[in-house]
C-alpha cells in the first residue's frame, strides 16, 4: 500500500489502514446506535418483553460482526495478496464468527427467556438453573458441530456417536425419561397446577404442592405429603375440584317421615341452606339452595340438599353447620328424620 495525498499532506501509508477501520467502525456504531435507539422507544410502547428481549440478544453478537467486519472490509479494499488462499482464509474466518454471533444471540435469548417466563411456569421454578445449563449446552453444541461442518470437518461420524450414546443412555434413563416426558405433557396439557385441590383414583386428595420434572406432590388435607411419578399422574384418573371453576357444589342427603308434608319440609329445608350459605364462611351467599325428592326408601322419604361452596374444602364446614341448625330447625317444626325401622314376623315362626 502507497502513501496517499490528501489536501497536499502526505498520509502514511501505515496509518491508513487504522484510519479506515476507525472511520468505518465508528458509522456502523452510529448507525446500530440509532436504529437501538428506535427499536428501544418502539419496545417500550409495546405491552409484551418479547422485543426488549430480542433487542438486548441482538446487542453483543452485532458489536462482534461490526468488528470483524471492518478486517474484512479493509481486505476488499485494498488486497494485500493476490493470493486466493488468504481471502478463502478471510471469508472462513468471517463465517466462522457470524456463526459464533448466532450461538451467542440464541444463547443469550433462551437465557433470557426462561429467566423471564419461569415464574409462569411452575415446573420451571424448582428446576430453572437446570433447565438453563441443558439449553445453553444444546445451543453451543450444535453450533460447534455448524463450525466444523462449515470448514469441512465431517461431523458425521460425531453424530453417529452421538446416536449410540444417546441410545445406551436413554435404554438406561428409561423410566426417569418416561417420568420427564409425562411432566412435559402435563405443563402443555395443564389438567392440574400448583395450588389446586385434586383427588386422585387411589382415594388421596389434597393440593397440589409441587410439580417436578420428575415427580408431582400433593400435600393432603392432615398435612402429609403424597409424592406421584408423573407417569403415574399422566395414567391414572384425576378429579379436579378447581375445574371448569373454583366453585362447588354441596350435597347433602336427607330422609324424613313418610306422614311428612313435602312442600313444607322443602320450604324449611331451603331456608335453613340459604341462611347456612349467607353466614358461614366459604359460603356462596347469592346462590340460591334448592332439594330434589328422590327415593321411597325403606323407612324415609329420601331427597338431596343442593347449596354451593367457594371452593372443596369449604363443603367441609358448610355440611357440619347447614345440619346442625337444619336438625335443631325440624325439632322446631314437627318435621321426623326417622330412625332405621326392622319388623319382626313372630306370627310366622309361632306357626311352625
């Protein structure tokens, strides 16, 4: 390279270089500054952090291609070589660097993705720097085996190696991978949450305290813990008691003479629910309780009592209180729950 005349000053010629890459370092700088600036203002007005987040990722790798780009565009400008072996260098080492921008953009966004979302997420909350150290692994991983291919290393090999490991460690991992899928399932699916009130087929209720990678825990109504595999929670059948809402309905079973007059037992019954409800805690007051009639048995007209609670373990209380005063309230009115009758034909055996 020659000594340049610039406004009758004699330039260096080893300043030019240096002068050129500042010269083009310092535009694209203003320019990723502006048009941050913009994107920045524009993320701000916007309800999601999905942009703020994207805009930060974006932030490193671009300062990484503007710096290698200025050796690049340097070369373009005034060849050092003729030599095709310096520029097929030149542009290898730029590939290898914009790959290495998109592994640090995809790394650092996933980062902060599930740093930002894991709070949503109730299985990620427990398990989240976990969750981290596999992706950025996965992320870095893949990008290497890119590099390699992209210089013409055969990554082939490596991947079948990868094949068989994978196999022999899956073979081996099987019912923890069946575990971790499951609790993969139930994170899309969402049939129970952390908080809510469920029953399981085995006869356990309770809320659901925990749900792990691997496990699910239930804390029951005398405060012990049940720990469930999720494969066993994925197979099994669930009640949830917080599905399609909190709300629940509360029956109780009645039985009354058969002398009884039924428009009056049902006028009586229905007060007593809907003072219940209107006074004792986890009570629906605007619920309106009502009873159906619903079997001759053998000793007693038999109905149900309809009321509302909150939520499930409300019932628990409702149901202790509503016959409690509707027992005191039929005292008051004449009304029998009769006792179980047995009749005993001693005609009959007198005879034989």
């Amino acid at each position: 390279m020659n000594n340049i005349l610039i406004l009758g000053m004699q330039i260096p010629a080893w300043l030019i270089g240096p002068a050129i890459i500042f010269i083009w370092l310092s535009i694209l700088f203003i320019i990723k500054k502006l048009v941050f600036l913009n994107l920045k203002k524009w993320a701000n007005r916007t309800k999601s952090g999905l942009d703020n987040i994207l805009i930060e990722s974006l932030d490193f790798p671009l300062t990484l291609l503007i710096f290698f780009s200025a050796t690049f565009f340097l070369e373009r400008l005034f060849p050092a070589t003729k030599d095709t072996t310096v520029i097929n260098y030149l542009y290898a080492g730029f590939k290898a660097v914009a790959i290495i921008a998109v592994i640090l953009f995809f790394d650092k966004l996933l980062k902060a993705l599930i740093e930002t979302y894991s709070s949503n997420i109730e299985i990620l909350k427990a398990s989240k720097s976990v969750v981290t150290a596999v992706v950025r692994i996965l992320v870095i991983a893949v990008g290497l085996l890119i590099i390699l291919d992209s210089f013409g290393i055969s990554i082939t090999p490596i991947l079948a190696s990868l094949g068989i490991g994978s196999l022999a460690v899956a073979l081996a991992l099987q019912p923890t991978l069946e575990n971790f899928f499951s609790g993969i399932q139930m994170i899309i699916d969402k049939p129970i949450q952390v908080g809510q009130f469920v029953k399981l087929d085995t006869g356990e209720e309770g809320y659901v305290e925990k749900i792990g990678w691997r496990s699910t825990w239930v804390r029951m109504l005398p405060n012990n813990m049940v720990i469930l595999p999720n494969k066993t929670i994925v197979n099994s059948k669930v009640i949830n008691y917080y599905y399609p809402t909190k709300e629940t309905a509360v029956l109780v079973q009645v039985g009354v003479h058969y002398n009884s007059d039924l428009k009056h037992v049902e006028k009586v019954t229905e007060e007593v629910a809907e003072e219940t409800l209107k006074t004792v805690l986890g009570g629906v007051p605007e619920f309106k309780p009502f009873i159906r009639y619903h079997t001759f048995s053998d000793f007693s007209i038999n109905f149900t009592v309809i009321l509302s609670a909150k939520e499930f373990v409300d019932n628990y209380l409702i149901k202790h209180e509503f016959i409690k005063r509707l027992h005191e309230r039929y005292n008051k009115e004449g009304i029998i729950i009769p006792y179980p009758i047995r009749a005993i034909n001693t005609e009959q055996e007198q005879k034989k």
